[in-house]
C-alpha cells in the first residue's frame, strides 16, 4: 500500500518529466487551484482507500501517483492506494460490497460497477460534468457504468486491445499487410504455424486477454450471449460457427495457450517465442525498454482486428471503470478525486505517460499527443471507438457482468479447443448457466 506525501510527488517528478507529465510544483499548483474551484469540497479529516490493478506500464503508475500524491496535497485527503492482479480486483471488491468496508473506491475491469448496483455512490454529477467539458464519452463506456439514467461508476479509460506481432514473420508467411477479415487471419495463422513462428490466444481464465479476443469471435459471427431483451440465445448455428472457426485458429497456437493468465502471451512474445497475439500495447513498451530486445521493438507491429461475417467492429476492449461505495464516509472526497483524474492537465499527461497502454473514453482526447508521438501507437486510439459493451447486444447490467465474470464464454471455447466437450455440449453447458443468470 503507498502512502503519499508531497515529498514523494517533487521527488517523483523525473521520471514523469521524462513522459512530458506536469509534474512537481507545476502539478501541486494545478492541484490546488483546482481543488479551491471544485464542485466537490474533500471533507475534513477525509480518508480514502483506492484499489487499482496493477500496472503493466512503469510510467503510467509514476503518472498515476503523482497524481494522487498532488490530489492529497491539495485536498488534504488521505490517501492510501494498493494494487490488486487484474484476477484479484473483482473478487477483492465483492468481499468490500458485502461487509461494507475496506475500500471506499475501486478502479476495475470490465463492468465492475454494475455487479454492485445497490452498494455504490451514484456519479452522475461527476459524468455530466466531465462529459459536457470534454466532448461526451464513447458509446461502449457510457452503457457500461450507467443503469437506467444512473452512472454507477465513471469509465477512466479502456485498456486497448489491437493485434500484436512480429513483421519479419507475417511477411514470410505471404502477408504484407495484416488481414482484414476472419478468414485471411485463419490463412496467417496456418501460415505462421507452418513456418514454426507460432500465434496464440489465451484459453485459459485470463480476465482481460481470453474475454476479450473469444468475444470477438464469438460477436464477429453475429453469435451472442442473450437477446436485446436478455433472452438467452447462445444455443444457435452462428455459435457453432464461431466454435468451428475458433478451433480451426487454436490449432495453430503455441503449446500452453489453454492454461494461459492474462500476462503469459506477454511472456512468450518477449522470449521470441510467439509471433501473433491479441493484447495492450504492454509488449510492445516493454521491448522499446529493453535494450537487449532492440530488433524484437523494431520489428513489433499492432493491427486492428479483423472483421468477422456480421461486417462491423465486434471487440470487447477493457473497459476500465472506477466506483466509489456508499458506504464511504466520504462521498465529495471520492467524487472530487475521480473528478480530478480526468481533467485534462492530468489525463492528457497521465495517457502520454501510460503510452497507449490507456485509450481515452471522452471524446475530446482524440487528439491527445500519445497517439502521434510514435505512429505504433495508433491503432490503439480506436480501441474506446470500436468497442461493444460487455453485454453485447442485450442490456448492461448486473447479469452480463456477472456472465463475464463466471467466463461463461470463455470456458464454452476452451472446452471445445481443447477436446473438453464436443461443441453441442460446450454450448448447452453454456446455455444452461446464462439462463441461471439470465431467469
């Protein structure tokens, strides 16, 4: 757990420097001005605890705190901050929803807030405000924090996922250019298999990477997990399409693939072991770091994915949602925190500093820096733009987080790819627990 202190925000300011992020005295004074003019005034003697994932970008965590160390300083709140394994982030927020206390704010995955509709502080004023000072939130991130007419949380941002993968060996397998649509990348990844340069996708229970790429199959196919109205309707013919084709990709993957967590693709592709997968701009930044992996930096790619038969963008991103609970006792303390986050003298640096490991959801950061200062970064800007909300066609709610959340989907693919189930009975299986959730 951090505990910040002014000192720790002026001697951390190098580092953040370096990622072009107002840091040391300039952020202080911003900090305070701001906190003088807030809609949100910290209580007296306010102490906020903060849960966050863990970061998989060095500089977006220097960004992040100094920002909470500038907002304690300001404010006088304080401020103590842990961070949690993206598996560990959900079920250490439920533990805080069910006994009240713990945390009084979550920054999570997917469509967190709406697993605890009736234990969190209500944003609306926060949303309305932000939204209307930068440009509107993307589609995806409004319906997953809202209910109804309420803002149950507010989407900080989407870690973005795009296709990452070594030139050198999708040139050699015959693609100069990244495919487009699902059956060109089946071609590359038989292509990459052949040329013992292998793809692979996880199987396993990895929160962000398995959901998020099985999604993409599974909606690209026009297959869906319920209805506009939640009926459940995964049992169909688009659904075994979407199996069929699934297997057909995870026989070209890497061994392991099956039992992989959300930071074994990272892993394989930095060993050279792994030339295609789907994942944030994390590999890529830890290569550019690395000086001894120069070449793999150089000949590291990202790509949009590829379109499926239903012809349009089908991606589950990250969303990345914060909540505060209505149990904290101190409620402006925790609006004017999330509030202060997404000002632009903050977020614009606190994206530059993440280095596209962070896709803006307020429309207004289109034009951040981040997404010209090297031009792998762009594809990542789409990432908000072009995602579907966790729920896909049915409503957001407490029932599509949870059906993310149990990986309902993600163990129907991994029980057929690997021989588990045949595919009927990997749908049934599927079907029968969606309609637990869903009754």
């Amino acid at each position: 757990m951090h505990d910040f202190t002014r000192r720790s925000l002026l001697q951390g300011g190098t580092a953040l420097a370096a990622a072009g992020a107002l840091t040391g005295p300039a952020l202080f004074d911003f900090a305070r001005a701001w906190a003088q003019a807030s809609p949100w005034k910290a209580e007296p003697g306010a102490k906020l605890t903060v849960m966050r994932w863990k970061r998989f970008v060095p500089a977006e965590d220097e960004a992040f705190n100094a920002m909470v160390a500038a907002f304690k300083a300001a404010t006088g709140t304080e401020m103590n901050v842990f961070s949690e394994s993206f598996e560990d982030v959900q079920p250490k927020a439920s533990v805080a929803a069910n006994t009240g206390s713990g945390i009084d704010l979550a920054w999570g995955l997917h469509t967190l807030p709406q697993l605890f509709p009736t234990k969190v502080l209500k944003m609306n004023d926060v949303a309305d405000y932000l939204g209307k000072k930068y440009g509107g939130w993307t589609d995806a991130a409004q319906k997953t924090c809202m209910l109804g007419n309420d803002w149950l949380g507010i989407p900080v941002a989407t870690i973005g996922g795009a296709f990452t993968y070594r030139k050198s060996a999708t040139d050699k397998a015959g693609f100069k250019e990244f495919p487009k649509d699902f059956p060109g990348f089946l071609e590359l990844c038989k292509a990459l298999k052949a040329n013992n340069t292998p793809a692979g996708f996880a199987l396993g229970h990895a929160t962000g990477d398995a959901n998020g790429w099985l999604h993409w199959v599974l909606w690209g196919h026009n297959a869906w997990t319920v209805d506009k109205d939640d009926k459940v309707i995964i049992n169909s013919p688009e659904t075994m399409k979407a199996l069929e084709y699934c297997k057909a990709l995870s026989e070209t993957f890497i061994p392991g693939a099956a039992s992989w967590n959300d930071s074994s693709n990272n892993k394989a592709f930095l060993a050279g072991e792994l030339y295609c997968t789907a994942n944030g701009i994390s590999i890529y930044v830890a290569a550019k770091d690395d000086p001894s992996k120069k070449e793999l930096a150089e000949d590291t790619y990202h790509a949009l994915a590829p379109i499926g038969p239903i012809g349009k963008p089908t991606e589950l991103q990250l969303a990345s949602p914060i909540l505060a609970f209505n149990f904290t006792k101190y409620p402006n303390a925790a609006k004017a925190f999330i509030a202060f986050m997404l000002e632009k003298e903050n977020f614009d640096k606190w994206l530059s500093g993440a280095r596209g490991y962070l896709t803006h959801t307020l429309n207004a950061y289109d034009s951040s820096p981040v997404w010209t200062a090297d031009p792998k970064n762009e594809p990542y800007s789409h990432c908000s733009k072009r995602a579907l909300p966790a729920s896909g066609i049915g409503k957001v709610g407490e029932k599509a987080a949870t059906a993310i959340a149990d990986f309902i989907v993600v163990d129907m693919f991994a029980n057929y790819c690997t021989g588990a189930k045949d595919a009927k009975s990997a749908m049934a299986e599927a079907e029968r627990q969606l309609k637990r959730i869903y009754r």
